[in-house]
C-alpha cells in the first residue's frame, strides 16, 4: 500500500516514483497551483498539484477532500526549495481511502488549543498532533530500554495477577470487584508476589506493570491506574544494592530520552542526563534541610508534597541535583516488610526527580519469626498472609527492591502533568475513554 514513509523522501529519490498514505493535515488553494500536506508517523509531505499538469480528477478531489482523510498517494518526487524539507511530490494518483467528517472535534495542526478534557475525550485524535504522540514515542522508547537493560542484568520478567482475594500491604485503598461469589480486589502492587518469587530459585525479577490505587487524589501527580517498573532482587547485602541497581536504570532511561532527537525537537525540550552515583541524603538530613528553610515536619511523618518541592527547589537551586535519593525513613512510616535498621530506622529510600517521588524500594525482611512479628506490630492478621508467609519458613534469601512510576518518570522528564503522558488516564473522574 506505501512505499515510503514522508520522512524516507529525501533528496536522493529526486525523480523517483513513490508511494505516501497518511491523513490530509492541510490544503491551500492558490487557483492553478494546489497544496495538499500529507501527514503520517513520521512528519509531513507537501503535494502540489498543478492545472494543467495534474490530471483533473486529482485536482477536484483535493478540493473535495476534508481535512483528516485518509489518503494514499502515488508521485514523482520534485525538489523544490519553498516546499517544506525542500521537496513536494507531484501526484499522478489520488486515492481516497476513507473520508473524514467535518468540522473536526479537534485542531490537529495546533493553530487553536483546546482544554485537557476535549483532548482527553479525542484522544485518538489528539494524538495525531506531532508533539503529542512524540511523547509516547519517547515513553516507548524508555520503557523498552529498561525492559533490555534488566535483562543484561540478569533479571527474568515476571507478571504477577492483578486479581487478589485481599489487600497485600494494608493502607493503600483497594477497588473492590466480584469475582463469580466472591469479593477480590484489584492489585495495589505486585509486592508479595515479587517477595515469593525470591524464595523459588528466579532470585531477579521484574515486571513492566499496573497499579490501581483507590485514592481519591485529585492531583498533578497522581493517577489511580499506574504504570511501573517493579523489580525485586536476592542476595543483596543491604538497601544500597537496590539503590545501585535503581539508579543505573534510571539514568540509563534518562540517557535513552536524550537520545530521542525528533522528539525532543519537536518538543522544543531538553533532557541533562545526571552522573553517578547519585546523591544519598538521610530523611533526617531532608528533615533539617527543611527546618532551615523554615518548613517544619515532626519526625516520623512523611515529607509532604509542600516539603517534596522545596526540598527539589533546594536541591536544584543550591546544588544543581536534580535526582536523589531519600534513605533511611523512619520505620513507623513503613510497610510491615521493611527491614529495620536498628529500633527507629528502616532500610528503605526513595528516589525523588525534580522534587517529585518517582520510586519507593528498600530491603525486605527475610526472616519468618520477624515478619510474623512485624505483621502483628502492624495490627495486620498473620493468618492471612499464610501463602506469603509460608516461603519465608523455607529457605528465603535475604533481599530487596523496588517500584519505578514510569508515568512520574515520564511526567518529571519532561515537566508534564501526569495525565499528560498516559494516553488514557484513569483519575477520579474520568474512566472514558
Ligand atoms: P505517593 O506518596 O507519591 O502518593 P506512594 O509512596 O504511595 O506515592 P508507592 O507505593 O511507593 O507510591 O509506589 C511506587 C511508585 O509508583 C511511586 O514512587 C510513584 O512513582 C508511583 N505511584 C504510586 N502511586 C501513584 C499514583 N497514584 N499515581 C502515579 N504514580 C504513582
Ligand atoms: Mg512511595
């Protein structure tokens, strides 16, 4: 059906018939001369059309066509230096392959905006603008590479259910749903699963995944369906060779988004890519950062999102780091399966982008008699956890790991509200399309 994609037309194929399908981005009418600019994946082609040249089938259906028709067309490739790119084809077939309706219920050619909800209900349309769909090729693109580099890593991908009979961590809000006569929820996280897979010999693994959260957020950060990177490894010596191990995907995620010229250009955007190792700074050093600043948090409660951005402000301002780790939380703050680090401190860090939690990981407890006690300490009921509990009496390897946002990631890259860059955001309001 097409021999070129618009961005394979170059210079060499002067002369050269070839043939373009895409969508009518614009047309101009000048009388005798007509402009038809062709869109596809990969950019922009113009068409120019001549009376007299042109055969006059062609020349009516380009002034009958509506915007955003699928076409294909078949030309001779002309050089001409108004054209955009310095070239045009001139058309000896038009093929209309399927008509669009008019008017549109958005711009494409990004002369009028229109508000996040338009452009959320169309986004198949939306996405047709360059620089929206620049951003899923980026993400793409991010996502593939990580997928790539945990394997050279040695890790397995896994894919654990997103069905359960009950909550894995307590806390987070679950989304009930039935299941034939029963309850079960939807997974707030893979974290149990991953857990026991340490026990069964896959001592690495990772999964590209979902999260659903029933929060009722209503933030620039948050979504209640989320995507992540969430990896777990064994035979770790503590919480610093997970860090290790984040903060060379990370920066290779962010080497590979620098790396996406067009779409960066088409962005008008630029990545820095950080060097390692990154900076490690204690939750009680983030603490006394803040109270110098003026920001009071008591210790024991969670840096909230006001102290998050002043800290990243901080950072960034007085010391030009834009990527960090926060380690050494405090234990009460964490889940049951943290390791403590002796009677206050846990084992536990986040990695933070531009002031933004982009990734929460630590070391685990690998002792059945501790995590039993953790889980009471928790007012959580041992006896349901049984298939968890039941691989730490059987030769459970000490580890570690992590879960990666990869929609944060995405949103912190390129300074974006989350909804931004998923491409179809489920928050609380909006689960169409
Ligand atoms: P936050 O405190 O920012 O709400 P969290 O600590 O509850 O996040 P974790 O359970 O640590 O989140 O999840 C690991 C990672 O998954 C987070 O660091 C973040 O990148 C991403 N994430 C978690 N919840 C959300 C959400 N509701 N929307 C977008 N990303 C999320
Ligand atoms: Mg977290």
């Amino acid at each position: 059906m097409r021999s070129h994609y618009s961005s394979q037309v170059t210079h060499e194929l002067e002369d050269e018939i070839v043939i373009l399908c895409g969508w009518v981005h614009e047309k101009r009418d000048l009388g005798n001369l007509k402009f038809l600019v062709l869109r596809d994946r990969e950019g922009f082609i113009q068409i120019t059309a001549k009376k007299g040249v042109t055969g006059d089938d062609i020349l009516e259906d380009i002034n009958s066509l509506s915007k955003e028709s699928v076409i294909q067309v078949k030309g001779k490739v002309k050089l001409n230096n108004k054209a955009p790119n310095g070239l045009e084809i001139n058309p000896s077939n038009l093929k209309v392959i399927n008509e669009s309706n008019s008017p549109l219920p958005l711009d494409v050619t990004q002369k009028v905006d229109s508000d996040m909800d338009t452009r959320l209900n169309n986004r198949f349309m939306d996405l047709r603008k360059p620089g929206v769909s620049s951003i899923f090729r980026l993400r793409s693109a991010i996502i593939n590479r990580s997928r790539e580099y945990l394997k050279g890593e040695g890790f397995i991908e896994m894919c654990s259910p997103k069905i359960i009979a009950s909550a894995s961590e307590g806390g987070t809000d679950l989304f009930p749903i039935s299941y034939f006569d029963k309850e079960a929820f939807l997974a707030q996280s893979p974290q149990l699963y991953k857990q026991m897979l340490m026990g069964s010999g896959l001592d690495r693994v990772f999964e590209t995944t979902t999260y659903f959260r029933a929060e009722e957020h209503d933030t620039r950060r948050h979504l209640n369906e989320v995507s992540a990177i969430d990896l777990e490894m064994a035979f770790i010596e503590s919480e610093e060779d997970i860090m290790q191990m984040l903060e060379r995907l990370v920066v290779e995620m962010i080497k590979t988004a620098s790396s996406c010229k067009k779409e960066l250009e088409t962005l008008e955007w630029e990545i820095k890519v950080p060097q390692l190792p990154l900076k490690r700074f204690t939750y009680d050093e983030c603490l006394n950062l803040l109270a110098k600043e003026g920001k009071e948090i008591p210790w024991g409660e969670d840096i909230d999102t006001e102290g998050e951005k002043l800290l990243g402000k901080l950072l960034q301002e007085k010391q030009g780091i834009e990527l960090y780790f926060i380690t050494k939380y405090p234990l009460k703050s964490k889940p049951f399966y943290t390791m403590p680090d002796g009677e206050k401190y846990s084992r536990s860090f986040d990695l933070c982008f531009k002031g933004v939690e982009v990734s929460s990981g630590g070391q685990r407890i690998h002792s059945h008699n501790h995590l039993v006690k953790r889980i009471e300490q928790h007012n959580l009921e041992p006896e349901n956890f049984e298939y968890y509990l039941k691989c730490f009496q059987y030769g459970m390897p000490p580890h570690g790991g992590f879960g990666l946002g990869v929609d944060r990631m995405m949103m912190q890259l390129l300074d974006l509200p989350i909804k931004e860059v998923v491409m179809f955001p489920r928050d609380r309001h909006r689960l169409t399309p």
